[in-house]
C-alpha cells in the first residue's frame, strides 16, 4: 500500500488523466475553473518556502533542484519594490564629465 492521500479502492495512485477529469467535474460552474493542479502544486511551493525555504519546498514536490522550484513554482512578487527615490537620486549626482 500506499501514502497517497487519495489512493484508489486496490490501495494505488490514481492515474492523472482520472484525476484531471474528476477536478475538472468537481469545480465546473463553482467560478474556481482556473484552479488545476498545478495551480495547487504552486501555492504549496509559494506556501512552502515563504515559511521555511525553497529547499525544502523542493524537496515536498520532489524536484530535482530548487532551483526549478524558485524558477516555475514559486510566486514572484507582483510589484517590485519603490525605488523611485533612489533613481531619482542618480539624476541629480553630477559626473565630473557633465559638470562645467
């Protein structure tokens, strides 16, 4: 047997193509059609690195390397950070080439 969470009545892994065709029947019509499961497998990778570290969230999915998991599964932040200040800044440093 076994340590899969839903394991089919033999006790073995469901085949992708059920499980994919049973997702897709559970969340038609519900407005959560563009969770699939690798939706689910990223926000565990995201999940998993934000509260421990992105080598231990590879190793949950089973990744070779975290550097796959830092590239495809874990979710970047969707605004850089404000540094308008900062750039802002360099145009008003003179360089001894602009300065008369």
């Amino acid at each position: 047997m076994y340590d899969a969470v839903f394991a089919t009545r033999n006790g073995t892994w469901h085949q992708i193509v059920n499980v994919e065709r049973r997702w897709r029947q559970i969340r038609k019509d519900t407005g959560f059609e563009w969770v699939t499961p690798h939706t689910v497998r990223k926000t565990v990778a995201t999940l998993s690195s934000e509260a421990t570290t992105s080598e231990l969230a590879s190793r949950q999915l089973g990744h070779s390397s975290s550097q796959i998991t830092r590239d495809h599964y874990i979710a970047k932040p969707p605004i850089a950070a404000d540094l308008s200040e900062l750039l802002e800044a360099f145009g008003d440093v003179r360089t001894p080439s602009t300065e008369s």
